[in-house]
C-alpha cells in the first residue's frame, strides 16, 4: 500500500531542525504483512530524545529510514500463522520484540535477543525482512517499528493488546517512555520501600522513574534537572525534592537528605556531568542505574579503587529490562487506577508538518512527550 511517512535520510542535520528538515514527510511503500507478521493502523506515535540523537548522527542507523519507535494502533490484518491478534484489536508497539529461542530469550531477557538486536542494526524487521520501500528503492525499519507513518508491518512480539477504552495516544507512550522509566525501577534496581533515590533527567523516560519510584515505596525521590521547568510536574507525579544539577552543593544536599547518599542513582539525561554526579551521591553498597545514552563510543570516568573498596554497582538498563507481554498489562492497570498518570506526560499532540519543529522543542527542553497523530 501506499501511505505518508516520515523518512530520514540523512543524520547530522544542523539545528535548528525547522530549517534542515531531517524528517521529509514523503508517500512510501509498504507491503505485507508476510506470514507471522501484523499491519498496524498507527494512532500515536511518542517523540523520545532517542529520536533527537538519532537525527543528531550520535549512534548510526541504516538509510534512509522511516522514524518512530514508540506507538500505539488497531490491528487491520495478520499474516498466516499469527495467533492472539487479530484486526480491531488495540496494541501498544515497542521496539522490544524475542526470538524465543537465543540465551536471552530464554532467560527471560528480550531486550537483549541476539537475533533481533542484529536485525535492529540492519534497519529489518526482527524476522529478517524489509516491507518499506521509497521509488522501487530500499527504505529501512527504525527498531523494528517506524511509528512515524501511517500504517506498520511488524512481528506480534513488539505488539501487547490492550483495552480498547484506553484512549491511543496516551498507549503510544508506552512503548518506550514508560516501559525504560518504569522497568528501570521494578526490573532493574528492584527498588524497596524506605529506599532513597535520586533521578537525573525529568523527561520522558525519567518522570516515569519517578512515578515507579513512588508505586515502589521509595522513602526520598530526589529529582535533578538543569531545566526548572521541569520541576512541578515532576513533585506532582511523586519527587519529595528537585534540585539543580548545575548546584555546586548538589552532592553535599543529597547526601544530607539521605544520610550518606542514595540507594539508587538513575542517569537519565544520558550527559556526561550527570554521571559523574550520580557516582558521587550514590552511597557505599548502593547503585547507578544507566538509563541515558549518548554518542556510539562515548567513554565515561571513574575513580576504580572507589567503585571498589564502595562496592558500588554501575546497571545498564535497556528498555526497562522489560518482557512487554508481563510488563505492559501491568503498568497499564497501574495508569487505569490512576498510579501511573501517564496521560499528565503529554504535552501535545503534533501532525506531520510539525514533527521537525516538534525535535527542536525537545531539543530545547519546552516539551516532555509529543504525540505525532499520523491520521490527523
Ligand atoms: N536505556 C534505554 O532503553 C532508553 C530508552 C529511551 C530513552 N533513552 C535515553 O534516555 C534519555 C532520556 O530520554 P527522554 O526521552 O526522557 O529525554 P528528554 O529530552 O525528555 O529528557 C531529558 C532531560 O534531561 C535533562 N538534562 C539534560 N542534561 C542534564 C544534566 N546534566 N543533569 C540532569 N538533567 C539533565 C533535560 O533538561 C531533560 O529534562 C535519553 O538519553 C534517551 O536517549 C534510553
Ligand atoms: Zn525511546
Ligand atoms: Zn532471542
């Protein structure tokens, strides 16, 4: 079929992105879906600072590609052989999809599946194919999703089912801003309750740090930001303090407040200074949870004997180490109960023509999460 997307076909672009338009919103085409493969009508589709680094070239991708790798849609057709879904249904897409089979796969670790992060890389579907296509010329998959377009062909994994009163553009965010946030909490730090810990970046991804902080008991949410504007939303979803990250007393203050430092330091701005920080407010025994990503390469310090004689942990955690068939339904009651008001992260919605304007107010820090209505 053919549809409207938003394709990149260079990385690199100079800001302001209103002017060097690395999204050209074009007709392209998609076929499908191929046996164990499912046709999306994409409803929602989340703009994540992930989206800004890959416009900015700091980690390559295969081009050209069709954005997006948060959304949410109705089901309108599955391939031979797909069971569980069917057209009507309404899914949450993630960039997380398993093989079933690899090591990770069967240690219940999606996130790290041997098949699917090599076809991530070579801009494929996770089973191996390519249904984009631009004037009879190769278009490649972002994660696997490409929620900046009309319409998706992906494989069931990446797709959760979820109650069709949950209104479609708030689901997008699901698929990433809330699986990393949260599964960086319940999965990776396995926060308790009267633990403290500090949040660095209160974007996104972080505010739903926050709010998992919050459902897990924590005793001190400390958030830290360089932009105060970010700072009331983040004390209404559940911060007890926010501090400056640019406050030379920053260290000393958290340190006071926690009685020697944080349980669990999450870095969430993906900056170098942040790092640094989160290292030294994190106590003796405690963790520094890796959420934030930067430049392919990108190196960080830190002084060893500490990390040591401190027994202090630094955890990667990608997508919230999550299994989205048990996570997702979880995290959607906790957002149904009215714990998780994932709906207050939506700063606007945004069409097409908007998307580049939209990176620049991300860029800039004015807006948490933007929604891209591909259908208007
Ligand atoms: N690990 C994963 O699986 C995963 C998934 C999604 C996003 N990410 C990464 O997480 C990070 C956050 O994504 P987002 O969509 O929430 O971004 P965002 O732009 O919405 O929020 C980032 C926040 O960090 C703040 N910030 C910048 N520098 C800072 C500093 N030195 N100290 C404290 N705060 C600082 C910004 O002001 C902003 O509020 C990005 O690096 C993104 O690429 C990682
Ligand atoms: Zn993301
Ligand atoms: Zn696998």
């Amino acid at each position: 079929m053919r549809m409207i997307a938003a394709v990149m076909h260079e990385q690199g672009l100079p800001t302001p992105y209103v002017d060097s338009q690395p999204f050209r919103i074009e007709e392209v085409e998609l076929d499908g879906p191929g046996e164990g493969e499912v046709l999306v009508e994409i409803r929602g589709a989340g703009l994540c600072h992930s989206d800004l680094s890959q416009v900015a070239g700091l980690r390559k991708r295969k081009l050209p590609v069709v954005g997006g790798h948060e959304g949410a849609g109705i089901v309108r057709e599955v391939g031979r052989g797909v069971t569980g879904l069917k057209p009507g249904d309404h899914v949450v897409m993630t960039a997380v999809a398993d093989c079933g089979h690899c090591q990770f796969c069967n240690e219940n670790r999606p996130v790290l599946c041997e098949s699917v992060t090599l076809a991530r890389s070579q801009g494929l579907l996770s089973d191996g194919e390519r249904r984009l296509s631009y004037r009879g010329h190769p278009l490649y998959h972002y994660s696997g999703i490409s929620s900046f377009a009309q319409y998706a062909v992906t494989v069931p994994t990446s797709l959760i089912k979820i109650d069709q009163s949950i209104p479609l553009d708030v689901a997008a965010m699901f698929g990433c801003a809330v699986v990393t946030g949260a599964g960086s909490v319940f999965n990776s730090a396995k926060v308790r309750p009267g633990q403290n810990v500090a949040v660095f970046g209160l974007g996104g991804v972080g505010l739903n740090t926050v709010m998992a902080a919050r459902i897990s008991g924590a005793s001190e949410i400390i958030g830290i930001d360089i932009n105060e504007s970010k700072f009331s939303l983040a004390k209404e979803l559940g911060c007890t303090r926010t501090l400056n990250a640019r406050d030379p007393n920053l260290v000393e203050m958290v340190k006071d407040l926690t009685r020697g430092g944080v349980d669990f330091a999450f870095e969430i701005s993906g900056s170098p200074a942040a790092m640094t920080s989160a290292n030294a407010l994190t106590r003796k025994g405690g963790e520094i949870i890796c959420v934030g990503l930067g430049a392919t390469g990108e190196m960080y310090q830190y002084a060893h004997a500490g990390l040591v004689s401190e027994e202090k942990v630094f955890r990667g955690s990608f997508m919230g180490s999550c299994v989205p068939v048990r996570d997702i339904p979880r995290y959607m009651k906790y957002y149904q109960e009215g714990r998780m008001p994932v709906n207050r992260l939506k700063s606007g919605t945004m069409l097409f023509e908007d998307l580049n304007r939209n990176l620049d107010l991300l860029d800039r820090g004015e807006v948490v999460r933007q929604v891209l209505l591909p259908h208007g």
